[in-house]
C-alpha cells in the first residue's frame, strides 16, 4: 500500500482519505489510551458510521455492568454475557463486522473484499443454533483461538485473536470480547460456515 494515497479499507476508494477507528473510538473511555488503531478509511464510510458506534459503545457498556442471573443460565459461546432481548442485534453486529474489517487490514495488510462472506455471531445470536454446529464452533474453533495470546486495546475494554487459513482465500477466524464481558467470533471467507457444518 502507498501510505500517502490510501484506498480505504472498507469501500477500497481513494477519496477524501481519513483515518478510522477500529474498534470505534466511542467505546474506549477517556483519558483513552494510546495505542487505539486507526485504518485508512474514506471520509464516507467513517462518518456514515458514527451513530451506530455511540449506540454500540453503550449496549455494550450496560451489557457488561449488568448484573448476572443467578443461576447464570448457559450460553452458546460459554462464556461471557449475551445481549439482552431489546438490543438491536445487526445494528451491533454490523459495528462488529467493520471492526474486523479494519482488522483484517491491519492483521494482514490487504482489504477484506465487500463480496465476502462475513458472518459475525454472539451469545444473543446463537440462542436456538443447532447443537452439532455450536459444539463444532465451540470445539474447533473458538477452542483453540482462546488458546492463543490475545491482543488488548485499553484495560479491560477491548481484546481480540484471529486465526488466517493458510490454504483458503480470505478464510479466518476471529474472537472479539469487549468490556472483558461481551464476547464475538467471527468467521471470513467463502465456505466458512457451510465447512465447518461437515
Ligand atoms: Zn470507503
């Protein structure tokens, strides 16, 4: 990439360049530290994102305050919380596909193509997913990249691992937790899902 003529990592336009915030600047309280990661991003795609980010930083603030059923009832990911019944899932889950992106960008140096699948699950989400998947995902997945150093962004705010296939284009793994509360993972690439499915 020419850093002085970035395409942005999102809609790959060299237009208007500015610098975004992955995860978005909104969920890191201040004073804010100093290791925030910024991707190149157009002037278009970083202020059409704004009001989602205020209203994911604070979902998932209140999420992660909130107190814990006791008995805390079992959840899907095992582990973390799951956002409540009122939360506007793809409104968050759509703030959490573009921190990948920005990710993806950052972990790899290339834009993760808008034809690509990309599929973002949580706790909420995968209330009433088929047993056989969700112990696939939690054995052969989510397993191993728990395993794995986590790289952190603030204390205690956000924290995220990834995993790159190394035969499958675009194919990755990623596990988000925000608030070390609110946990994500993430699945790229084509035949992502339905391979894991086998
Ligand atoms: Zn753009």
């Amino acid at each position: 990439m020419n850093p002085s003529e970035p395409d942005c990592v999102y809609c790959g336009s060299t237009d208007d360049p500015t610098r975004d915030h992955v995860p978005p600047r909104a969920v890191f309280p201040k004073p804010r530290p100093t290791n925030l990661v910024t991707v190149p991003a157009c002037r278009a795609c970083n202020s059409s994102a704004a009001a989602d980010d205020e209203y994911f930083a604070a979902v998932l603030r209140l999420a992660a305050r909130a107190p814990v059923p006791d008995p805390a009832p079992p959840l899907p990911l095992g582990f973390g919380r799951a956002l409540g019944p009122g939360v506007d899932l793809p409104r968050v889950h759509r703030v959490v596909a573009r921190v990948v992106r920005g990710l993806y960008f950052r972990e790899t140096g290339r834009r993760f193509p808008r034809t690509e699948p990309l599929d973002v699950h949580c706790n909420a989400s995968l209330v009433g997913c088929p047993p056989g998947l969700l112990a696939h995902l939690r054995a052969e997945i989510l397993g191993p990249l728990l395993t794995w150093p986590a790289k952190r962004v603030g204390d205690r705010v956000f924290e995220y691992r990834s995993w790159h296939s190394p035969d499958r284009p675009f194919g990755s793994a990623w596990q988000l937790t925000f608030f070390a509360a609110v946990p994500f993972v993430v699945l790229t690439g084509p035949g992502g899902d339905s391979q894991q499915a086998d």
